[in-house]
C-alpha cells in the first residue's frame, strides 16, 4: 500500500477535523481498502457547548457518507461520555442503539452516526481509521487466520473473533481490547471484517494504517496486477436477455443485467473448482447486502431461488425482529460463456456488486495462494443480510421511480426531441442508451446513461450499439425512435434523388431495421415492451416543399401501424406522436425563426404560438409526452396516434 500522505497538503495539526477529513479521502481513494461507502473513521476532541462548558466530543463518520468525498458535513458530533457510559449496558438492540446514538448528537439535524460508533467511542485514541482492506481478509479468511494475523503482527495488534457489527462487537471489543492492549499496541484486527488503527492524530492513525495493510499485502501477493479490461466479446444478447427476465421474474420487478469481464475474472471463471470456490461465502459480512451470500454458478435461476428460500428458512429462527424475506434473485452471476454479471434494480446497484465481486475474486484468489479461501459460516452472513437495523430500512423504503430497472434505446438523443425524451425516461428511473450520430451524444454519461456515437443508418453499427445495451444492462424495454432530419425545402419538380433516399433512410428505413433487431429484446421486456416513434404533422398535413419529410413521416407511421399488429401478441405496445413547430431544436435557428415569423406579420413569440390552443410545443413537452406512453397510463393503448401541435385545422 502506497502511503500517500502529502504535509505540503495535509491542513497542519490545529486542525483534527479537517486533518481527519484528509486521512478519509486517502482510505476512501483506494479501492482495495474500501468500497462504496465502506470503512468509517472519527476524531475525539473537546467542543465549547451553548452554556458554555467544556463537551468531550466523538465527531465520527455519518451513514451513507463515503470516505472518497468525505467532507467536514460528513462526520457526526457525539458527546463522548454518553457514548461510553452505553458501552456498560450488559446487552442492548441494535435499534435502540440508534436511538441512543441519535440522542447523543450535538445537532439532530447531522445524519446518523456509523453503527460502529461505540466501537470509535471505547477506544482510548484521539483518531481511529477503520477500513476493509482486501488483503487482510484474505489472511483472515483461512482455517487458521487468527494464528496467521498473529504470526505477521505480533502483539502489535489485538486481535478480535468475528461479531457481527453493532452493540455485540463494540461490548466484545470493550472486553477485549483493554485486556490485551499495551503502549505498543498500534492496531486491532477484527477477524473476516477488517482493520483498526488509532493514534494521536489522523496522520499517525494514517501511517499505521499503511504499515499494516502493506505487511499483508505482502504476505498475500495483494493487490495483483491490474490488466484494464478489454471490450466483452459479444454474446447472444437474447439469450442474455432472456436470463435477465428470469432473474427479474424471479425478484418480481424488473432488473438489470451488467456484464464484466476482465483477464482475472476469465481465468476466475475458468477454474475447475469454481463452483466450489465461489459458493463458499463473501469476503466480509457486509458484501452480503450487495450481492447476497453466494453467487449463481451457470443460469439455474429457479434452482438458485430454491436453494435461496431453503437457506431463509433453515435460519429464520435467528431473526430478532419481524422477518420480511428478501426477493430470491441472484446478485452476482458466474457463466463460463456469459462472464461475470451482476444484478441490481438500478445501474448503480449493478456496478455496486460488480466493484465487490471484482475485488472478492481477487481476495479468494489471494486466499486459496496462501492455505484455502474460507467465509464464515451461514449462520452469520444471515444475521447480517437480514439484521434489525437492514429490515427497518426496508419497511421505510418508498415507491421506487416508475420505470426503474427498464432500459430504453434513444435514437437521435443528442439535441432536440431526442435528447428530451432521454432525459424524460432518465427522471423517471430507466436506463439509456442514448444514438447519434453527434459525437456529444457521450458527453453526459454516467451509471444509467450509456451515449453511443451512431449513425441509424448504419445496420452494423445499430447491431454493435445493441450488443453495448444489453452487455451494460441487461436487455431492452423502450425504443424511442426520434432520429431525423428535415432537408431543404424544394418543390417536387426539384426533386434530388439522393436526398430522397438520404431522407427515407433516417427517418424510415433505419426504424424499421431498428424494430427489427430490438423486437426479440422487446418480447422478453418483464413488464412488456413499449417503442414510440417521433413522426410528424405532416405525415396527416403535408406541406408544399417538404415532399421527401413528409413522405418519410407517413413511411415510418405505417411501419409503427404494422408493429402494433404484429407485435400485440408478444406484449408490446408501439404508438406514435406526431409533433409540430417545436422550435428549440437544430432545424430552428434564430434566423429562421424570425424569417418564418416575418413572412406570416407575427412576432417570434406569436410564431411559435400559431397553433388553436396558442401553446408553445417544446422538446421537453414532447419528451415527457413519449415517456408517458411509455408507462401505466397507456398500458392498454396500441398503434395510437397522437399529436403534439396545439391543435391544427388541417389535422383536426
């Protein structure tokens, strides 16, 4: 481990919180020592109350904080000595600990403090570090992991066996700690959970930290090296899609599907013994949360889900609170042929589980090197998975967004309507794959958003874009067709074949092709599939001059008429909409706009009004419109078709 500490940046030793804050990031930059929220450190340090006494003060991190991008607003103000004065309580519930600690704040407004608070709290130091260092689980994890802890530290640690985190852990490491510490003692190692360390200031608990981590890496052979992960080579994305709808059948709400694969994960997967090796339980207890207690090896997701309620009934007895059962569904996936994928309800549970296993392979691969990979028992990872504090979160859990778990391809979403009707479906909850031809398409990506730089009428290329979609997330719910363009205007007598067939091509021929290709996708949709395409007014009231526009709009509104029909009995539900005048797009220059109006003797604002209902018709309009029919309210409706335009004579 790479000891990163800078004193030309770290804030100077006046200044613990801040200082504490530096250490934090350190921790939280290295993924091998904690992941997505993991890990928690704090500071003690005496604050002037409103009247004025002197209030020993534990400031330590705050749930759903992330060691990564901690700052001063993320740590928690306790007050010190009721901390302690709760550490004496012969047994107390994980709950009514929460309580405690809430009361404890200096500020009910801060958030709630680590679970691990009263373990911080009974430790003598100014500063303690805490994190879940890969390589000292993969010392841990072994048939004789204290002994080799022990060998590699000495009595420079005290070393605890595993207790599931919370009041039990902080009374066993009260009991503890005490008896075996000495002036020498830097650090405590907690057994399959992870890595103490404490000292006068953040920095001296830092360094420690980085000894002591990098003393077991070495023993270990941690971290391996890094080989960045080439492209996925492509698979039967409807086979990959048909897993997904199995996995989402089997949790009851649609799921995503992400697929890795990188040369470690490969030669994981290749390993003879990898059913047995993979199955025996998470690294640490806490993983469980993300992906479940053991992965699926193969696709045996019914066999999986058996095995899933057999395993809650076997420990049900063990709950101490009202048990509510999680959905059965695998996690985490291990395919010889598919790869590595993981399974969540949103993109970022997905990359989640994917981060944990990723590291998990590396742990189990580091373990069975030095004597064979061993987790805990059952027992306790289901103490864990389905602790008091997990099922009171469930209970106050809301409605999730209305299309989460979904994946929509966008076409023609860099500007305009098409990135409206992106950014309508990304608010509601899907995931997108966002085409076009404009390379800005990519520039706001993030975990839900996937930007692909194509060209509709480009079939290689809309096949490359779907393998993309699905090895990301899983399949396909929702097409929005929005790609087009709108050439010159010229009288039919003018008419340049070339740009008759430019036109028909993007805005009819690449649709079709499009369904074509998603509609075996679409057909696996868990809750059905939707497409929408964005035609025009004028495939009901062409214009003069627009004669290619006009005849490719009515092209593609019959394309979408004959999927209605033929695809009605797989579920999906195709319609149309037909939007006019919407003027924040790039066919709309400011130039254009005012000649247009200038023609009719009306302002730019009484152009863009020249509709029955006096509306300005936007993209967000239309976008939050397409988004619609993509949902429960037109879960009965079919080969519609709808306009966008304010109410227009010709087409009324």
């Amino acid at each position: 481990m790479r000891n990163r500490w800078s004193a030309a940046d770290a804030p100077d030793g006046s200044a613990p919180i801040a200082r504490l804050v530096y250490a934090s990031r350190l921790l939280g930059a290295d993924p091998g020592l904690v992941l997505h929220g993991g890990g928690n450190t704090s500071v003690k340090t005496t604050v002037t109350d409103l009247t004025g006494e002197p209030v020993p003060v534990l400031h330590v991190k705050g749930s759903g904080s992330d060691l990564a991008t901690m700052d001063a607003a993320g740590f928690t103000a306790l007050r010190l000595d009721r901390l302690r004065a709760l550490l004496r309580l012969e047994r107390l519930g994980d709950s009514d600990m929460m309580n405690e600690l809430r009361c404890a704040r200096l500020d009910a407004r801060a958030p709630d403090p680590s679970v691990e608070t009263l373990l911080h709290a009974l430790l003598p130091h100014p500063a303690v570090l805490h994190s879940h260092a890969d390589a000292l689980l993969a010392l841990t994890n072994q048939p004789d992991g204290a002994r080799l802890v022990e060998e590699l530290y000495g009595d420079s640690v005290v070393v605890v066996p595993y207790v599931m985190p919370g009041f039990d852990l902080a009374r066993r490491c009260a009991e503890r700690y005490p008896a075996r510490a000495h002036a020498g003692t830097v650090g405590m190692v907690l057994l399959n959970h992870g890595l103490f360390t404490f000292g006068a200031d953040a920095e001296e608990a830092y360094h420690r930290h980085v000894e002591l981590v990098g003393m077991a890496e070495e023993r270990v052979g941690l971290p391996r090296p890094r080989v960045a992960p080439a492209a996925p080579q492509p698979v039967d994305r409807e086979r990959l899609a048909r897993l997904r709808r199995e996995v989402s059948t089997t949790a009851g709400t649609p799921m995503l599907l992400h697929r890795h694969e990188d040369p470690a994960v490969r030669a994981f997967l290749d390993r003879p013994d990898l059913a047995a090796v993979a199955t025996r339980g998470p690294v640490t207890p806490d993983h469980v949360l993300r992906t479940k207690r053991i992965p699926l090896v193969g696709t045996d997701v019914t066999g999986y889900a058996a095995a899933y309620h057999r395993y809650v009934e076997q420990h049900r007895s063990r709950a101490r609170t009202t048990l509510t059962m999680l959905d059965p569904a695998p996690r985490v996936i291990l395919d010889p042929e598919l790869g590595m994928l993981t399974a969540g309800r949103s993109a970022a549970e997905t990359l989640m589980a994917r981060d944990i296993y990723r590291h998990t392979v590396d742990v189990i691969e580091a373990a069975e090197a030095v004597g064979g990979y061993r987790a805990l028992p059952a027992e306790d990872i289901f103490d864990l998975e389905y602790w008091e504090l997990e099922q009171a979160k469930l209970r106050r859990g809301g409605p999730a967004p209305e299309f989460a778990g979904e994946v929509a391809v966008v076409t023609g979403a860099a500007s305009g309507i098409g990135r409206a009707c992106a950014e309508a479906l990304l608010a509601r909850g899907a995931c997108v794959v966002a085409l076009d031809r404009d390379p800005s398409v990519g520039a706001s990506d993030g975990p839900a958003r996937l930007g692909l730089t194509v060209d509709v009428t480009d079939g290689a290329a809309v096949d490359a874009a779907l393998d993309s979609a699905v090895a990301r997330f899983g399949g396909v719910d929702i097409v929005v067709a929005a790609a087009g363009i709108f050439p010159p205007s010229r009288a039919i007598a003018e008419l340049d074949p070339a740009e008759w067939q430019r036109t028909m091509a993007v805005n009819a021929e690449s649709v079709a092709y499009l369904f074509a290709r998603t509609h075996p996708l679409l057909a696996l949709a868990p809750r059905g599939g939707r497409a929408v395409v964005v035609a025009s007014r004028n495939a009901l009231a062409p214009g003069p001059g627009a004669v290619a526009y006009s005849a490719s709009k009515a092209a593609v509104t019959q394309v979408a008429r004959v999927a209605a029909l033929e695809w009605a009995g797989d579920g999906i539900r195709v319609n149309v909409l037909h939007p006019d005048a919407v003027f924040d797009t790039g066919l709309w220059s400011p130039e254009v706009l005012d000649a247009r109006a200038r023609h009719y003797g009306l302002t730019v604002a009484e152009y863009k009004r020249r509709n029955l209902l006096g509306a300005e018709i936007t993209s967000a309009r239309v976008g939050e419109l397409a988004a619609t029919l993509c949902g429960e309210a037109f879960a009965a409706t079919t080969g519609a078709q709808i306009t966008v335009d304010g109410g227009n004579e010709r087409v009324i």
